[in-house]
C-alpha cells in the first residue's frame, strides 16, 4: 500500500467506480494524470490496459437527407400504384429518379412493365406493406446518428455501398483493474496528504516532520509535444545550401518550362536520344514552342551536324530546328546552368541550384515523376578533374557519407564523365553524374576554361539520410513520420 501514490490510489478506486474497467476518458480525473497513475500501476500489476481497433460510423450527408426526408425508394412508392418512369423522371429528376426505382426494384417493391413503347412502375403487394413500415436503414441511420454501432452487418454494408453513412476506425483504448488490483481495494485505500513542494512555510512550522513526503519520479508519464518544425525535405535543401554557400557558391534558379535548345541541344545531346522520348520527357501543350535566337540555333545546328569549329565531327545528322523549339518541363537543372554560361562566358563562376526536375518515370517505391537535383559548376582557369571529385568528396563528407567512390560514366555533354557512390548498408549506390563540360558544348558560348560540372539526385540521398525504404515516403506527409523525426 505505501508504494501507491494518492494519484493512483485515486485511481484504483475511480475504476472501481467504474465497475473495474473504463476508457481513460470517462475518468472524472485529468487524462495525464491518468495515464501517469496507470502506467504506474500496470508496472505493479495493479491495473491492465488494452487498445481495440474499432470501427465507428457516422452519417454522410446523404444519410442525413434520407434520415430526414425518408429513403428515396419509400417516399417514391407512398400513395403510388402505378407510373410512367418518364413521369417519375420528370417529378425526382434524372438521379434521384434512377437511385428510388433502382432500390425499390431491388428489394422486389415494385415491376417494371412495358406498355406500347412506355415503361411503367407498378407497385407490388410486397411494396405497399414496406413503405408503411420503418426500414431497417432508417432505424440503423437513427443509431448511428445517437453514436450506437451496434448494427447488423448487412445493413451496414448497404448504407455504405448506398454511401450513407461513413466508417471511422478509432482506437478505444481501456484500463481495467486485475485481480491484484481488487485485492488492494478490498482491502481498504485509504488516501493520505502528501507533500510534494517544499516551501519556507512548511519548513517554519515544522509540518514537515509530521508529514509524508512525495518521492521525486523522473520517469513519470508525461504527454508529448511536437513543436512545428520544417519537413526534412526543406531541412536537407537549407543544409545543402549551406554547405554550397560555405565554399564559394552563388545560387542560380531557373524555370519548370524550357525549350528543347536549352535542355538537350546545347548540351550536345543529339536529337535522337532515348532520352528525348515522349516516354521519357514531358513535352508542353501550351506553350508547345519558345522561340530561339536564329543565330543561335544556326550555331548548334552546326554544332550537331559537322562540329562547327569545335574540332569536332559533330553527330553527323540533319540537325531538325522546328524540334529545338519544342517546349517541356525540364529533365535536369543542367539546363540551369548551360544557360547561366551562356549569359556569363566570362570566368570565374562558381553556381549551384537546388530544383525540381520532371521525368515520365511511373511512381513506385524508388521512383517519382518529379524529383529534384542538385547542379553546380566550377567554371576558372586551370580547372581539373581532380578539383571536381575534391568538391564532389567534400559535399558528400559534408552530408554525413564518409565512403564514397567515383566510376567511369557517360554524358553526352562531358567528357571525362563519371558517376558518384555512396556507401550504404554494404551496398554502393549510385547518387550522381558529373564530368567536365565538352568543347561542343562550351565554344558556341564562347566558353574557354574548363567548366566541371555535377547533377546530383536530392531524394535518394535523402532517403538514405532519413533511413527510408520508400521514397514517396517523402511526399507522404505522413504525420506520424513527420512528428517522430529527429531535426538533421
Ligand atoms: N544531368 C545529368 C543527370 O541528369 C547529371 C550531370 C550533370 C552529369 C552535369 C554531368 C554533368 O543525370
């Protein structure tokens, strides 16, 4: 007995009240004083708990009109013996005629009969009996609305499939009194003062030595609070851009729409790629074309077909300009920056974005339609290929990955390519591509350093980062997932 607190000698004895067994929340007692005393009590075997999945109902507001206006089918057939459908079409209208014949005729209310080339309802005997009667729905609509579930199965399939009513799953959870729990009632509970803050006056009067203290409980249930807080997605975006920010980098955006000059063929991706593919790529309706400067698409069309003065042959194809202008929604922010050089041929530069980028892809558990990237470049005199994979291991380090490796790759655009792994659960996986931009690429711009180059996948990493084994995880908004999820 001394090892119970008031709070849970109070309780015990509100459970017996209760009858031995009650939901928290018919207590007459605070809900976190209740769930402190009963975890307590349960570790002393006192009390149990047990949590049911339940599955409650409540009205739609269909089921609200038919509570109040009656069922359709009764209030079609009161007082009928016989109509044309188009007559009962032309008094309920079109729906609610088809939903009132439709059930009539299924519970056998009513036959339909043809006459010449009309179609009539005639009541049946069974009908006339029915409509006078209460229906099992009504009565069931009439509980639900009280908060009674105790229905026939059947009916509550009916007025789901008749989308009545609505099923709600709730969990009820329950605290109930086990026999050692009894045992201590019976035998008597006596509720005594406590101290549980000691002030100078009780000090003073000397109180103190005639009372009990309260002990000092750390593990003490207490409910808890979830603070508002940025999704991981936009926490992992400000991490990133922060580590760009921290060594050197300057942000460029750019937009959803591009042509296809800016997103494949200033890139040199020839314009029989795979990638280019309706399947692949997401082409615009409106606009279904953006207009390119003439000159500049002269240039790349020489680009693509002979190598224009690059040194390169080029692809050795009739370059198809009408195509150039085909707007989409871009396939990876690369566009972001052939087009940021373009404007800004001049070295140094060192830029990054951070966007969403779209591909026909059909969504499953590592796949989306959009997703976002995270593009950069170096752009000065002197830049190497070592200098890239430097940047590329540090960002990485940055992020928390310390084994990565890079492997030989191809890109249309650069030349060396390669493709980024990270280290995860004794698996290598693939993050990104990266290289050093062409001279097909970079002369027409009049580009002459080099330019390094990386487009890096934000999701995956993010994925792994967050210990997901699904990625539309991410876009879930899952509140659970959200609450319970540690800042990064
Ligand atoms: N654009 C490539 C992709 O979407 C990545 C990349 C960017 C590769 C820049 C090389 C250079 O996968």
């Amino acid at each position: 007995m001394e090892i119970l607190s008031p709070l849970e000698k109070q309780l015990l004895l509100l459970l017996e009240k209760h009858g031995g067994k009650a939901e928290p929340e018919q207590l007459e007692m605070e809900l976190v004083k209740v769930m402190n005393a009963a975890s307590w009590l349960q570790s002393k075997g006192l009390v149990g708990m047990e949590e049911k999945l339940i599955k409650e109902y409540e009205l739609t507001e269909e089921g609200e009109r038919f509570l109040k206006e009656g069922l359709p089918e009764k209030n079609l057939l009161k007082g009928l013996k016989k109509a044309s459908l188009e007559e009962i079409e032309n008094k309920l209208g079109r729906k609610e005629a088809a939903i009132a014949i439709g059930w009539a005729k299924r519970k056998g209310w009513c036959d339909i009969v043809k006459e010449g080339d009309k179609k009539y309802l005639v009541v049946t005997e069974k009908g006339k009996e029915e409509v006078a009667k209460e229906q099992a729905e009504e009565e069931a609509l009439e509980k639900i609305k009280e908060g009674n579930f105790e229905i026939d199965e059947e009916i509550i399939n009916v007025l789901k499939r008749r989308e009545a009513i609505r099923e709600k799953e709730r969990v009820k959870r329950s605290i109930f009194l086990t026999e050692k729990g009894w045992n201590v009632i019976k035998a008597g509970i006596k509720i005594e003062e406590e101290i549980s803050q000691l002030t100078p006056e009780i000090i003073k009067s000397g109180e103190w030595k005639k009372k009990k203290f309260r002990k000092y409980d750390v593990k003490a249930f207490a409910p808890s609070i979830y603070p508002g807080k940025l999704h991981p997605m936009t926490q992992l975006i400000e991490k990133i851009r922060k580590i760009f920010a921290e060594i050197g980098f300057k942000e460029i955006r750019g937009s959803y729409v591009e042509s296809c000059f800016w997103n494949m063929d200033a890139l040199f991706i020839p314009q029989d790629h795979p990638a280019r593919d309706m399947q692949d790529t997401f082409y615009c309706k409106k606009p279904d074309r953006i207009k390119i400067d003439r000159k500049l698409i002269e240039k790349i069309a020489k680009v693509h077909e002979n190598g224009w003065k690059t040194g390169s042959k080029g692809w050795g194809y009739k370059f198809d300009e009408r195509e150039a202008e085909k707007a989409l929604l871009r396939t990876h922010t690369t566009v972001n920056t052939i087009r940021y050089l373009a404007h800004n041929p001049e070295p140094p530069a060192k830029v990054f974005s951070i966007e969403r980028v779209f591909r026909r892809e059909n969504i499953d558990s590592t796949h989306l339609p959009e997703f976002h990237q995270i593009e950069g470049i170096v752009y000065e005199k002197d830049a190497n290929f070592c200098m890239l994979k430097g940047i590329l291991k540090e960002f990485y380090n940055r992020m928390g990955f310390e084994k990565i490796r890079f492997r030989p790759s191809y890109f249309p655009y650069t030349e060396p390519s390669l493709e980024i792994e990270v280290r995860w659960q004794r698996k290598w996986i693939e993050l990104g591509g990266a290289g050093i931009f062409r001279p097909e690429v970079t002369l027409p711009f009049g580009i002459e350093e080099p330019v390094l180059a990386w487009g890096l996948g934000l999701e995956r990493m993010a994925m792994i980062l967050l210990g997901l084994n699904d990625i539309r995880m991410l876009y879930f908004s899952d509140i659970n997932w959200l609450r319970n999820l540690p800042l990064l």
